[in-house]
C-alpha cells in the first residue's frame, strides 16, 4: 500500500512538474511592469574598456507599463512606457533637472525552461518628452542591450535586469544625440487569466 502511495504520488509530482513547465514556455498574456534605471551619459560617448569620455551626467529614472507577449512561434510582443527621470547636480556643462516620458517599441524573446531574454526590435523603441527642458521633442532609442528574466512557477510573474551593459543612443527630433550606458530592472505581474 505505501509503495502505490509513493508511485501516485511520484506520478503526481512529474504531472505537476510538467505543467509547471509547459506553461513557462508560452509565455503568453499582458504584464503591467514597474521598474527603475540608472544612466550614464559621456558626451564623447565610451571607450572600449566602457569608460566615459568628454562631460559626463548622470540620471535615474522610475518607469511604469504594459508589455504584450504574443505567445507565438516567433517570440514576438510589445510594450509602451511612462517614465519620470532626474538628473541630479553635480553636473558640470548640464543643468539639474526632472522630466518625463513616453515609449513605445516591439520586441523579440526566447525561453528556456524558467528563463527568457527578450531584445528590441531595431527601430521601434520611440518616444515622446512629456515635461522638462526637452518637453515636445520626439526621439529614438537604439542599442538597448538584452534583458535576461526569469518566470515565476505559475507565469504569472516576471523578472528582468541588464546583465551585460552596453552603449545606447538617444537620437531626439531637434538633431541632438546623446550616448550612455544604463542599467535597469522591472518587475512584471500578469494582468489578463489564463
């Protein structure tokens, strides 16, 4: 009798198991996300070491948002974004400052057991400044490096962070680029049921 008990409960277990594990893998729904960055900006941009060059500032930022993913064969999704950021004193050649934000972009991901990365498709991730010194002006973000996450035994929550920096461009509708190196983490709860 015991010896039935610990094979149903064996069977149980692996049942459970995979399921656990063939719903990590679809990825699937609507996630509301919080999460916070912290940048570096080098008017020289960075040399190969990623070390700054030329005036240098610094920002933080809190941002909020919904990120889509589709659940389909090719990994694909969405999301749009609101942020508020500040860039602190001491800054020299920039002035102190608050503004805000929002984005949108299109996105690509892969998952591996309880693990995904998901990277911005190229040419998509676009914004609009909502308040501060460059208030009206659009832009374009480029070079945004892959996030890597890990998903909750249910889905229903989501993890991610920059493990590996790299240099970004910011390209706004007046001409003026800026290039720095953030990193960032969110944190995602699913919206929608199963």
């Amino acid at each position: 009798m015991q010896r039935s008990l610990m094979l149903l409960m064996s069977v149980v277990m692996m049942i459970c198991v995979g399921n656990v594990a063939a719903h990590s893998k679809e990825l699937k729904g609507t996630y509301g996300f919080t999460g916070s960055d912290a940048c570096l900006y080098a008017s020289g941009g960075f040399n190969a070491s990623l070390q700054a060059l030329g005036t240098t500032c610094s920002s933080s930022s809190s941002d909020a948002g919904i990120r889509i993913f589709n659940g389909n064969s090719k990994g694909t999704g969405t999301f749009t974004n609101r942020s508020t950021s500040i860039t602190p004193p001491p800054t020299v050649g920039f002035l102190p400052s608050a503004g805000s934000s929002e984005g949108s972009a299109s996105f690509t991901y892969t998952v591996s057991g309880d693990t995904y990365t998901s990277q911005n498709v190229p040419g998509t991730d676009t914004g609009t400044v909502l308040t501060g010194p460059r208030k009206g002006q659009t832009f374009k973000l480029e070079g945004v490096p892959a996030a890597t996450g890990l998903i909750s035994a249910d889905g229903h929550t989501l993890v991610t962070s920059i493990l590996t920096p790299g240099v970004e461009t910011i390209t706004y509708s007046n001409g003026d680029v800026e290039l720095r190196i953030c990193h960032r983490s969110r944190v995602y709860i699913k919206l929608d049921a199963d």
